[in-house]
C-alpha cells in the first residue's frame, strides 16, 4: 500500500537512485571546483551608469572593478547547470525514500532498503541469502510489488 502523497517509483526510478548515490559526491565536487574557478577569475576594469544622489538625478559614469564578463557568465552558467542537475538528483532520492518508507510489507520493505538504501547496496542474490529467499523469489516480490503499487 502507497500512503496518501508519496509518489509511486517504477524500476527506471530506483535504477537513477543507484546513479545518482554514485553520481552526486561528484557532481557536489565539481560544484565547489567552479565556484574556486570563479574566485579566481581575474578582475577588469569596468564602466556602470549612475545617477546623482540627489534631484537633479543627472546620468554619469563610473570605472568599477568586477570579474571579468565573459569568463565569469560562463562558469556561473555551469554552476547554474550543475546545481539545477543536483536539485533534480535530491528530488529523486527523496521520492525513492519517502516510497521505500511507505511500503507496508516488512520483507518487501526490508528488500528495497537493503538494495537501495543501505550505505553497502546489495544485489538480489544477496538480499536473498540474508532474509532466506533465493534471487528469483526476490525478483517476483519486486515486481509484484511495483506492479502493484
């Protein structure tokens, strides 16, 4: 039984979740990577547009110091990439969790948790040798169980 709001999760789902556990560490390095590109993206002389501080409000320009246009847009745009994908990966595994915690069944429960949410995810084979099934048996209680969720 899937409780009220938690999201159903087919196989391809669970499939992501186990990338996503290897692909995120990763992607949060890559992250960090290009905000330190980012700090090191060397300063250029720049002129803004003002104003006067008070009425008359006449237009002027100023020379200010900034981080250099183009290479700065660049990495914040892959940062931007980079953070969306991680926002998307989160989504992801928080949906896996919330359905795996709903699951009723204590076995079938216990199966998803060993294989997906455990820090050292088992295979099917293994699941089975733990709880005393055999890998098939493990196979038919996953898809009964997604089939009829």
């Amino acid at each position: 039984m899937i409780y009220k709001g938690v999201i159903p999760v087919d196989k391809q789902k669970l499939n992501q979740y186990r990338v996503i556990q290897r692909e995120k560490p990763k992607l949060k390095r890559e992250i960090e990577k290009l905000y330190t590109q980012l700090d090191a993206v060397p300063e250029v002389a720049g002129k803004v547009t003002r104003s006067s501080k008070e009425f008359p409000y006449i237009k002027s320009h100023a020379t200010v110091r900034m981080a250099e246009p183009k290479q700065a847009t660049m990495i914040k745009e892959r940062i931007r990439e980079k953070e969306n994908r991680l926002k998307t990966y989160e989504k992801i595994e928080t949906e896996v969790k919330n359905f795996i915690t709903s699951i009723d069944d204590i076995t079938v429960r216990e199966i998803f948790e060993l294989m997906y949410l455990g820090e050292k995810r088992m295979s099917q084979r293994k699941v089975g040798e733990l709880i005393g099934y055999d890998q098939s048996s493990v196979s038919l209680k996953i898809d009964k169980y997604l089939k009829d969720s």
